[in-house]
C-alpha cells in the first residue's frame, strides 16, 4: 500500500474521531496526516514520513491547539455583564 493511502486513511480516521469528540485533539493529528499525505508524494520512505508526522503533530498539539479552542470567558454570550441584562 502506498505511504499516501496510508497517511490518508489515518488523516480520515483522526479527523470522523475528532467529530465526536469535541476536545479538538484529533484535528491535529489529522492535520499531520494530511500533511504527511501531501509529502509522501514526493518520497515514500516511511522512516522519513513518520518522524515528519510525529514532530508535525508535536507542533501542531503546541500551537495550533490553544487557537482552535474556544474559551467561554472570552464569549460576549457567557460573560457576567450579559447575564446582569
């Protein structure tokens, strides 16, 4: 089976995963796939691939993680001031 497919299929299963949970872990990883997907292309050596994936994911739980999720303080809707009104 070709790294793409591979990358592709843990892509697809991370990304039905995070659908049903709402943490918005899984949406990293399966950005790295989607990634990793794109870059086996170019080469199908998994011992480059997955050191890609890993360090992508490590990166992506870092940073991307803290923007994607929603803090209730910061919504006009759960504030104290609306609730006063």
């Amino acid at each position: 089976m070709s790294a793409w497919i591979v990358f592709l299929i843990i892509a697809l299963i991370c990304f039905i995963v995070e659908i049903y949970t709402p943490t918005m872990f899984f949406l990293n990883f399966a950005v790295a796939g989607a990634v990793c997907a794109v870059l086996s292309l170019i080469t199908d050596n998994y011992n480059v691939l997955i050191p890609i994936f890993t360090i992508l994911s490590i990166l992506f739980i870092l940073f991307l993680r803290p923007l994607l999720n929603i803090n209730p303080k910061h919504c006009l809707l759960y504030t104290s001031d609306a609730a006063d009104e």
